[in-house]
C-alpha cells in the first residue's frame, strides 16, 4: 500500500468505531441510543474520544504519548461500559 493510499484509508476509516466492534448488537445499540439517556452520553463520548486517538494515531492533529495513552484508557473503560450495558 502506498502511501497516498494509507493517508486517505486513515482519513475515511475511523477504526473501533461500535459498528464495528458490536456489529451483532448494531440495532440494541440504536434501540439503547434512543431509550436510555446515559448510555446514549457513553457512545457519544465514545465516539469523540476513538476519533480523537485516530487522529492522533494518525497524526493529524499529533498530542503526546501520555496524552494518547490516556485517551486510549478512557476509550477502553467508555468500550466497558458499553459492553456492560448490552450484556444487560
């Protein structure tokens, strides 16, 4: 792959996104998203913090390791939570 290629896949394909880490409970998360106000916040916060590590992971907008690190931590714990929620 050259690199004109990794650069565009890396600005089109946010990995971990829950689709893709749940695919089999796509649907209990939209039902869950609309029902329940908390965990409605914990994918939104989800969401805001994998693109943030993507960005940084792919340097677009670059942070320090601890920074990343951290945020990697929060998106872990936020990913917990979720699975908790839909384990039920």
């Amino acid at each position: 792959m050259d690199v004109t290629t990794r650069v565009e896949r890396a600005i089109t394909h946010t990995p971990h996104e829950l689709a893709e880490e749940f695919p089999e409970q796509a649907q209990k998360i939209h039902d869950l998203k609309l029902k329940n106000a908390h965990f409605a916040q914990l994918v939104d916060e989800y969401h805001t913090v994998n693109r943030a590590v993507h960005r940084a992971e792919t340097n677009v907008e670059p942070v320090s390791e601890q920074a990343e690190t951290e945020m990697r931590k929060r998106r872990m714990v936020l990913k917990d939570e979720i699975a908790a929620i839909l384990r039920g």
